[in-house]
C-alpha cells in the first residue's frame, strides 16, 4: 500500500445503524474525507453494496479501495452482520488491505479522550462498557460504577442518571466520526477477514418446526 497521504480508504460503520439510529458510509483519500454518506434506519443495509459501487464510479475508483476500516462492534446485530460482510467481499475483491476496531478505539484517537471508557446501549436497558485495556462489561447502568477522574464517553452516557465521582468526565456521543474510525484503523493490525464483536448472543433462532421444505417442481 501506498503512503497514508495518497491511500484510497473506505470507512463503514454499520454499529450504531437501527430502526432510529444512522450508521456511515465513507470514502478516504489519506486524511480527506471525499464523501460522506449516512445510513438510515435498518433497510440501508439492503443498498450498501450499490452505494459502494456508485461512490467507486463517481470518484474514478475503478481499482477500487486499498484501504477498508470498519467498526465490528459493539452494536446493531443486522448493521454489523451486512457492514462487515460487505467489508470481507470487497477486501478480497479489490485485495485491499482490511482492518477491523472496536468503537471504544475510535473515540480514543482523540488525545483528549486516549483513556475513555466507552459506554453503547444495549437491548432491554442495558449498558455495554468498553475499557482502554480491551475488557468489556455488560449489565444494567445502576451496576457500573466509574472511579474518580474516569472520562465516560458514548451513546449510553444519558442512562448513567445518577451523581458520578469527583471529576468524572462525560461525553455523550452516537457515534464516533469517520475520520477516528480510520485513524483507529491505521493503528490496527490487518487481517483476512472481520468477524463481529458481539458481547450477549445474538437473540436469533432458528424456526420452531425447522427449515422449511425444498420447494416442489
């Protein structure tokens, strides 16, 4: 791959997408952002691949990306599974180089935030907690408790509702930008293929009475 300053990168975030959450699209060329699409609601999962081949032709992208960063979670079960399956094809595809970052990372690229603790919803009133040293926790907001001087940064700050310790920082945030996405991303290893960070199993289950039968002649 080419210097950062020229390297065509592709950023997707599909973590935070849901039925009344966006999610991103974007395009890089070193630390410029060429274009920024946000995905709304869970039926842009189902366009992602033609908008992917419409922002390659519009930007001349015929070779397609060298650089593919993508949030594997925690997050959105449908917004991971469609982002991240996308990523995987379109890395071996192109022979991109693809590399995968949690959204704790991202946020962290800030150097006022290097030691956040990151905070996402999660189902039935949970609270999904991503420490700096790579542990998670997961359980109701009443049961998480910051020390002193922690910065708490993340779309589940607002179920923190009671007083926090001295000095406690909070930053409320949806989601991280695509820019500290792909910075996350150039400090992160490359690897052969993406799989979601899920911290409960995903609530799908198979059928009750089984697969359907084969279709008839």
């Amino acid at each position: 791959m080419r210097s950062h300053d020229e390297t065509r990168c592709l950023v997707l975030n599909g973590a935070t997408l849901g039925a009344t959450s966006t999610g991103d699209l974007a395009a890089f060329r070193g630390n410029d952002c060429l274009v920024r699409i946000e995905l709304e609601g869970l039926s842009a999962t189902a366009s992602l691949a033609a908008q992917c081949r419409t922002l390659f032709t519009n930007l001349d992208w015929a070779d397609g990306p060298e650089l593919i960063v993508a949030v594997v979670g925690p997050g959105s079960f449908t917004g991971l599974r469609a982002t991240l399956s996308l990523a995987n094809a379109l890395a071996l595809g192109y022979g991109a180089s693809l590399r995968g970052v949690t959204t704790g990372a991202c946020f962290r690229t800030h150097p006022d935030y290097a030691k956040a603790i990151c905070l996402t919803k999660a189902r039935r009133d949970r609270l999904y907690v991503e420490r700096e040293d790579g542990q998670f926790w997961a359980g109701p907001p009443g049961d998480f408790h910051p020390l002193p001087g922690d910065v708490l940064i993340g779309g589940g700050v607002g179920m923190l509702n009671r007083v926090l310790p001295e000095g406690c920082r909070t930053i409320e945030a949806d989601k991280p930008d695509p820019f500290h996405i792909m910075q996350a991303g150039l400090r992160a290893r490359a690897c052969t293929a993406l799989e979601p960070l899920y911290i409960d199993a995903p609530e799908a289950k198979l059928p009750a009475r089984g697969l359907r039968p084969m279709p008839q002649s």
